[in-house]
C-alpha cells in the first residue's frame, strides 16, 4: 500500500525485455535506505517487488501483464521514474490509499499555466472516470493528486511547482500517456452497493396492521 507522495525521481538504467516479461535496473538515493529484497516500490504508480539491490540501485521484474496494461511498456533506458516506497502503518498519510494497481492508461490532452500552478486535462476510459469526483482523489503516474473537474471523456488536475520539480508529472506534455488508479475507497462502495442491490426484499410489510397484531400500537 502506498500514499501517492512520490519519494524521488529515479532513473532506467538496465531495461531488458523477453518474450516472459521485462527486468529494469532503476538507479536511486532516497529508497535505497532500508530497501530489502522481497519490498514493494511503485514505479509509475506500478506495485513492483524488488528482486536483486545494490548499493545505488535495485532491479525489478515485470510481468507481460503489466506491461500490456501500463505505460511500462514504452519504458526506455535513462528514462525518469517516479519513485515512492511502501508506506508504514505509523507514518501519515500525506496522499491517500493507494494499492499499486494501475487501471488504466489516461493520455494529457492539454498542459496549462495557471498562476503557478500547471492544470493538466488528462483523457481517461469510462472505467476510471466512474469512480471520479469533483475534489476527489486519483493517482497519476504513482502521484496522489485531487480532481479538479470531470468530463464526459476526462479530468482535470493541477500541480504545484514542488510537484512539477520532484516528479515526472513536470516534465510531461500534450500527448504524453499516463498511469491511473481509481480511488480504492470508491470502489469498494461501489461493490457494496452492488451486493446490498442483490439481496433478497424483505416479505414482512410494516405497516398499521402488523403493528396493532403485535400490541404494538
């Protein structure tokens, strides 16, 4: 579980593909303390398990899954990542409840100064804009950012300079693909919802009837 505060900006520098999958070597600073084989970093807003650590830099493996469902799959060596480790159960929670499962891939429509701050409009499928709300929450490429305003076929959102600087999201333009993940909180109401539609209507009426059999009124 992560919080979609990104930790640092890393970089690709071993990217190996096969017909199993894919192996990238991300040199790093920050997540490198206490980092052990086994850990989980998301990579994009992408859970990925670290396989192999060394003192600057640790490699991940990816499935061909994850590949086809991501942006991982444009990846290229001396690309920059966003970087954020998995969260403790006594830190804050600066962001909000992230799991590491991409949903889908969105694409910028527009990048815009506003003041200082940049406004990016983003495209997003049918399947993530459901769990989008006006002030809610939505991860972009692993950063935990609040919803500005939906569309019918988009969002939008903005980020501070401090943002701009410390992560991808900066350097990102019109046409660029990124990784989403819904707000987890709204799709288990989602799935709640859905069980309570489906179960069975009660057959005792209450009404004035039920009531005075029952020494009730």
């Amino acid at each position: 579980m992560f919080s979609g505060i990104v930790e640092e900006m890393g970089a690709i520098t071993v990217l190996r593909k096969t017909l199993a999958g894919a192996r990238l070597t991300i040199l790093a600073s920050t997540v490198m303390d206490d980092l052990k084989i086994g850990d989980s970093v998301s990579v994009n807003g992408i859970c990925l398990t670290v396989v192999s650590r060394n003192e600057r830099d640790f490699s991940v493996e990816v499935s061909p899954e994850t590949l086809s469902v991501t942006t991982l799959g444009g990846f290229a060596v001396g690309m920059p990542v966003n970087l954020e480790r998995a969260m403790k159960l006594n830190e804050r929670i600066g962001g909000h409840l992230v799991a590491g499962h991409v949903d889908g891939v969105g694409v910028i429509r527009s990048r815009q100064q506003d003041s200082n701050a940049i406004v990016f409009t983003i495209g997003a499928p049918p399947e993530i804009l459901r769990y989008c709300v006006t002030k809610g929450s939505i991860t972009v490429d692993g950063i935990s950012l609040t919803i500005n305003a939906v569309t019918e076929h988009g969002f939008s959102v903005a980020i501070i300079p401090h943002t701009a600087k410390v992560t991808i999201l900066g350097l990102k333009q019109a046409n660029d693909t990124v990784n989403l993940e819904s707000d987890l909180i709204g799709k288990y109401v989602e799935r709640l919802l859905q069980e309570r539609s489906q179960l069975p209507k009660p057959t005792i009426s209450i009404d004035t009837d039920y009531l005075q059999k029952r020494g009730l009124i």
